[in-house]
C-alpha cells in the first residue's frame, strides 16, 4: 500500500485540516472543506474524490493529485454456520490481522485487532501463541470497520443503513492485540469512528478490552470515554501469573484499585469482567465465591466464556454443570453473570482463537 499522497483514511480532523492547509486551501474555507470530506469518507462510505459532487472540480483535482483513500486488503473472508464472519486482513509490509463480524437479533458486532500479534502470551489465547509484530495505525485499525461496513453493505443508501438498521451496531477491541500497548492509535482511531459525523457509533457502543495494563486505564475514560471490559481468568495472583502474565507486572490488587477510580464507573456503565472456564483450572465453586469478593464495590458484570480450543490447545473448556454452579454463584451475589455462546467455532473465529493464517501456517509446518 506504499503510495507518495497522504492516505485520508486515519487522520483526525485536526491533521486533515493541517494537511488541505499545506495543499493552498484558504484558512476560511478549511473547516467546511475538512467537514464535507469527512462526512464522503466516514458517512457515506465514498472511495473516489469524483464522487464527493458538492466540491468543486478543481478542488476536486487537488484531492487527486495530494491525497487518497486506502483501505487494508481483504485477502479471505469465512462464513460459520452461525453467520458469523471472519476476514483475514492484510495491512502495510504484508503483515495480516483478522477481523470477526457476529450478527445477532437487533445488532452486529464487530471485533477488531489493534497489534498484529501480541505480546501478552496469554496461555489459554490462540492469538497470545504468535509473537508481536507491531502496532495497528490508526488508518489500519480504522480501516477494519469501513472494510467490514463494505462486505456488508452497512454504508447509508447501499444496505441495511438506508433504514436505520446498521449491521454494524457495535465494535469492540477484542481481536488481535493489546489495545492499550497501542494507546495513542487506538484513542485517535475511536475518536473518528465516535464522531456524530462520521461512522457516528457512541461511545457505548465501543468496548475496549484490556489484560489490566494499569497505567492507561484512567486515560482510558479520560481521552477515549468508551465501555471497558477487563481480561481477569484467575481469583489468585499465583494462577493469574500463569494465565495473564503481565499480572506479574500489575497484580489483582493493583488492577482492581485503578478498576475502582475508574471515572466512568456507575451502575449504567459497569465493568466487564472476562473470565474464560477451563476445565480444573478456574471454575470451582472456591473460584466464584473469591470472585465475588473481589469484585466488591465495582459495578461490574461477568461474562463466562467456554474456553474456545484450538489445535494443540493445554487446556479442555469447563463442562456445563460446572459452569452453571459458577454462574448460579456470581448471579446470587448481584452481579449479571451470561455464559457467552460461543460463536464461529468452526472457523476458528470465537474468542481467544483468533491468529493470522500465514502465522498459523508456519506454527503449523514447524510442528
């Protein structure tokens, strides 16, 4: 995707506006100008300066001669039996992420990457068994939704959108990656697909999801605003360890008191506890009723997740019974506690399965 013009898609609306200033268009006219060619790239969805009819056309011959709209590649694209899609994306330098789109009654989800890999390793996360590569840009991570927007015909007159009814409704970081190792992105990238004139999702529509990398989660409600959702899977440091290892970095404790001055936290913007059931590891009862106390003056929810296998995967996913008495614990004690049915299983598209295919090929061919 090399290319000499600056790339439209990814820059804020102050740097969209520095860039047309740089290109000779007159300082009383910028704002109108940074305005309407938003709305064409973010709203409708437009890929070509000829078709943004309401500028004139030498304006619309500088746009061409400085500037494009890029897109990352969509290179495969899998369907699951439960209409959930997964794209296999190709960004800059050919490196690949993979973007998961679940469908459900009254709304869509949309899970982005924000790294290309990760450098968490996770034990029970597919994702976390690839090593780091690098950070998403914003265009990269912006990218992800206006390219699903597109399989899906989810632009105003196109699809779904003429009537209000996006297919697209929600979009939460919990692909590929650790969103806050990639703060400054990810926040520019969610300011643009937040504004009103734009992609236009509220902010509680977008959910970021963190392992508890401490430091940024205050900035987290500060500069992005969005839901946050926590990755937790253990009720002890020593098992945590194991299975979150930056918890050796910034422990339970630790995370839970900036959890609690987390300034968004009310009883109408909870947060979410991810907590993955793997069989003899975390799911007894002594683990719920721990989990309870823990999670003691925060509004919280927990979201049990059947550990989603994967080849050669350590652990086994909790069976039914076990993760019904979980849940029945966690629910007595006040807090919502659903059992996430998994989703795209039979494309390796469900949580913690998510790993690039050139990247699964290779570990595939090494074993």
């Amino acid at each position: 995707m090399s290319n000499a013009k600056m790339n439209v898609v990814g820059l804020t609306r102050t740097q969209l506006t520095h860039a047309l200033s740089e290109h000779g268009i007159p300082q009383r006219q910028l704002a109108m100008r940074t305005a309407q060619i938003w709305q064409w790239v973010y709203y409708w969805g437009v890929r070509d300066f000829d078709e943004m009819t309401n500028l004139s056309k030498p304006f619309r011959a500088t746009l061409k001669a400085h500037f494009c709209i890029l897109l990352p590649e969509l290179v495969a694209r899998q369907v699951s039996i439960d209409g959930t899609r997964k794209y296999l994306v190709r960004i800059e330098n050919g490196s690949e992420v993979e973007v998961v789109h679940i469908p459900d009654e009254g709304r869509g989800t949309l899970c982005i990457s924000s790294q290309v890999g990760c450098t968490l390793t996770c034990s029970f996360c597919h994702t976390g068994t690839q090593k780091l590569v690098r950070n998403l840009t914003v265009s990269e991570i912006v990218g992800q939704i206006m390219l699903a927007r597109d399989d899906l015909d989810d632009w105003p007159l196109r699809g779904s959108s003429r009537n209000g009814d996006r297919r697209i409704s929600n979009v939460v970081l919990m692909g590929m990656g650790e969103p806050l190792l990639n703060f400054e992105n990810v926040r520019d990238a969610m300011k643009i697909t937040m504004d009103g004139e734009g992609i236009a999702l509220g902010r509680r529509r977008i959910t970021l999801s963190t392992a508890g990398i401490v430091p940024q989660i205050a900035r987290t409600a500060k500069e992005i605003g969005c839901l946050l959702a926590v990755s937790f899977h253990a009720t002890t440091d020593e098992l945590r360890d194991k299975l979150v290892p930056i918890n050796r970095k910034w422990n339970i404790q630790t995370l839970l008191k900036a959890l609690r001055a987390y300034p968004r936290v009310t009883n109408s913007e909870r947060i979410t506890f991810e907590y993955v059931m793997i069989e003899g590891v975390n799911d007894s009862v002594e683990d719920a009723r721990r989990l309870v106390k823990l999670l003691n003056g925060i509004p919280a929810k927990v979201n049990l997740i059947p550990f989603n296998e994967w080849p050669n995967a350590p652990y086994r996913r909790s069976p039914e019974y076990r993760i019904k008495a979980f849940a029945d614990i966690v629910t007595s004690a006040g807090y919502a506690s659903p059992v996430r049915t998994p989703r795209g299983e039979d494309i390796l598209a469900a949580c913690g399965q998510l790993k690039s295919a050139t990247a699964r090929c290779r570990s595939t061919t090494s074993a």
